[in-house]
C-alpha cells in the first residue's frame, strides 16, 4: 500500500513547517549539537551506592534488636534452649547411621524418651517467649505474664524428668525435673510463702529452680573432663563438645534464673496486689 507523503499525519510539510518556524540557531549545526548536549551536573551517569552510613545504620539497627531480645530472661532461656536443641541435632546427624528425615525423626519422635524430651523444649520455648513479653521494656516485668512463664517453664520441667527417667536418669529427674518444676510452680502462685523461710533469705522458689541446674552441669562438667584422655587418643571430639555445650546452656538458663531473682523481691502482700490486676 502506497502512503502519501503529504497527507501523512506528519507529513512533508508539518516538517517543513516546524523547521522554518524553529529559531535561526537551532537551524544552524553547531547549535543544534549544543541543544542536545548535557551538562555532568544535569545528569551523573555513575551508579548511587548505599554507602557506608546506611549500611552501619543497618547493622546498628540489627544489633540493637538482637540486645533487645535477650535483655531479660526470656532471651537467656530460649538462646540457651536453641544452643541446646542444635547441639543435639549437629549429633544425631553425626552418629547416625545416614543423613537424612529418618535420623531427623528418631531424635525427635524415635522413642518415649526423645518424645518427651520434644514436647519439654517446645513449651520451654514457649515459656522463654511469655518471659520476654513480661519484660520487654519494663523495669517491672508484667505479674501475668511473668506467672504464665513460670507456669509452662514447670510443665517443660515435668517433661524433661520423664525424659531422663526414661533415659535411665532418676537423680537428673529428680533435680532438673522435679525439682525445677517444683521451683517454676512456686514462683507461678501469687503470694506463696515457705514457713519457716527467713525472709532476708533469696526467694526459696527461685533458689531451687537455679539449685535444680547444678547436679546436670556438674555432670555435664565431669564427662567433658573425663573424655579429654580418649579425645587426646583420637576419640570423636564431641566427647568434649557435647558436654562443653551443654554446660554454656547452663550458664544461659541460669544467667536467666538470676535475673528472675529481680521479681522475686516483692512482697508476698505486693505480689498479692499485682495478681488482682492481673488476668
């Protein structure tokens, strides 16, 4: 098909007619090439970078929030729990007989033992979650949530004594089982007292959730000790690792306990007050 040059919508003449409409300098060459050229300052063709201060501010921003998170006792417990939790999958993997979800499986849901052991670390999560919430930007944790933290830390605790009674265990059940829930119990009812307790004393619930800790870690400190020899002979090194990461567990979970020493100076009368305001 043939188009007409002059009846085109820009057609011959609407050309001619911009051209000899246009200024006499933007018809002559030179001026043509500088109406067309740029000035750097108009346009920087170099590529914009973050740069170092918004990258800092980020960094700035993530470390605050990772200090935020275990600024009380909630952060010490759960970074002690998932401490824990990827210990004992780095070493089921590593002794299993294959990589892969039945070696996953057996750690979690293989026995009764390794079933109540899971069910205990989840609500000990849970419980290092509401511990958290408590103290999140308080000088004075929340009474409630405080108590509901106490309340499921004492349930986890009741798993784990099944786990290691299970497990052949019966003193560790005794104290990181009975004993810590006992402690988490206490500390979850308002106003609780032991008779005969002197008052200038520590809190006598919040003691026996950090006394319940000790026998576990010194004999996690005793198997590090003892299987340094067989390391030294060419033994697996996790002999030594193992125990070494469960007793920086320990110092997670109790550098949690002591901070929860803080709420245990009220008053039975004060705690009493604050369990009214509560749920």
């Amino acid at each position: 098909m043939q188009f007409d040059n002059d009846r085109a919508p820009f057609g011959r003449h609407f050309a001619l007619s911009i051209w000899n409409d246009a200024p006499a300098s933007w018809r002559d060459a030179s001026g043509l090439v500088d109406r067309l050229s740029f000035e750097p300052s108009i346009i920087d063709l170099k590529p914009k970078s973050a740069g170092p201060s918004r990258t800092a501010r980020a960094v700035s921003r993530f470390a605050a929030a990772i200090r935020a998170r275990i600024s009380g006792p909630g952060g010490y417990y759960n970074l002690g729990n998932a401490l824990g939790l990827a210990m004992g999958v780095a070493m089921q993997l590593a002794t299993g007989p294959e990589w892969g979800a039945g070696t996953l499986f057996d750690y979690f849901a293989g026995s009764g033992s390794a079933v109540a052991l899971t069910l205990a670390t989840s609500i000990f999560f849970c419980s290092g979650e509401v511990y958290h919430r408590a103290w999140a930007g308080r000088d004075v944790p929340d009474p409630a949530l405080n108590r509901r933290a106490d309340l499921l830390s004492g349930l986890g605790a009741i798993g784990l004594g099944v786990a290691l009674f299970l497990l052949g265990q019966p003193v560790l059940a005794a104290t990181a089982g009975l004993l810590h829930a006992l402690g988490k119990f206490g500390s979850a009812v308002s106003g609780m007292i032991v008779p005969g307790w002197p008052a200038r004393w520590p809190d006598p619930f919040r003691s026996a959730v950090l006394a319940s800790r000790l026998p576990a870690a010194l004999a996690a400190a005793l198997s590090a000790g003892s299987a340094v020899p067989e390391v030294w002979s060419g033994a697996s090194p996790a002999l030594v690792t193992a125990p070494l990461t469960l007793l920086a567990c320990y110092a997670l979970w109790a550098r949690a306990d002591l901070l929860l020493f803080a709420d245990a100076g009220e008053s039975p009368a004060t705690r009493s007050a604050a369990a009214g305001q509560g749920d």
